[in-house]
C-alpha cells in the first residue's frame, strides 16, 4: 500500500501601502487573536487569481486589480503549500465579520516586535522576504 499525502493549497497577499504591510486578525479557531497577511485556501475548480481576489475581497472588502506572484513556500506538518503574491488594491477596508476581527497597516518594524502575535513563524519570513526585494 502507498502512502500518500493530500496537499492543501492556499494564496496569501503581500498588500503595502506607504511602507507599511496590510494585516488581518484572525477570528476563528486556534489561530483567533493572532495577525496574517490576508489570505486563505483556493477552493477546488478555482483558479489562483479567483482566489486571490475572493480571500482579499472576504477579509478586507478591498478588490485587486493587479498581482503577482512571489514566492512558494511549503509548511509542515500538514503540507500546506502557499502561494504569496503581492497585489495592488482599490476601495475602503472592513474587515469581515465573524471571520476577521481587525485589519491594520503596519511597518516592517512594527511587524518584527508582534512576531508572537503573528500566526505563524512563515509570515515575518514573507515579509522579511517581501522588504528585501523593495531594497
């Protein structure tokens, strides 16, 4: 018997604005409380740029009109395999009810100092990685 691994696939966005990264607080589950780059799971029969639109219009109200993929990166234990794109944005931020609890802009240096309040040790790696191209 082959042992196989059913791989979750998710898009992320790097959205800046003035120097500073847009961040969404989680509401749900063992992650609420903790901040992200807004994002989520691609649904089956979508295609990347539908993803990236529908998770950033969900948790921000905001609409992309312009993406571009960053990177890949791949978390264990569960396989997720999560592509970062950088997008630019039009319209007025609200964050979703019941799913997001706040959305902020925040610098690089703020970032660094709530790195325990982030989600997960992945999000300062991406945008780490996001500041270091922009240099």
């Amino acid at each position: 018997m082959e042992n196989h691994i059913t791989t979750k696939v998710g898009v992320y966005c790097i959205i800046e604005k003035d120097g500073k990264i847009l961040l969404a607080q989680e509401a749900k589950g063992g992650i609420s409380g903790t901040w992200s780059i807004p994002g989520g799971k691609v649904d089956e029969g979508e295609s990347f740029e539908e993803a990236v639109k529908r998770e950033v219009k969900e948790e921000t109200n905001l609409d992309v009109f312009d993406m571009e993929e960053m990177s890949i990166i791949q978390e264990e234990p569960n396989h997720t395999v999560k592509h970062i794109f950088i997008v630019k944005t039009d319209g007025e931020i609200a964050p979703q009810e019941g799913e997001i609890l706040d959305v902020r802009w925040f610098s690089f240096e703020e970032v660094q100092e709530m790195k325990n309040e982030l989600r997960k040790p992945w999000v300062l790696t991406i945008i780490e990685e996001y500041f270091n191209r922009q240099q």
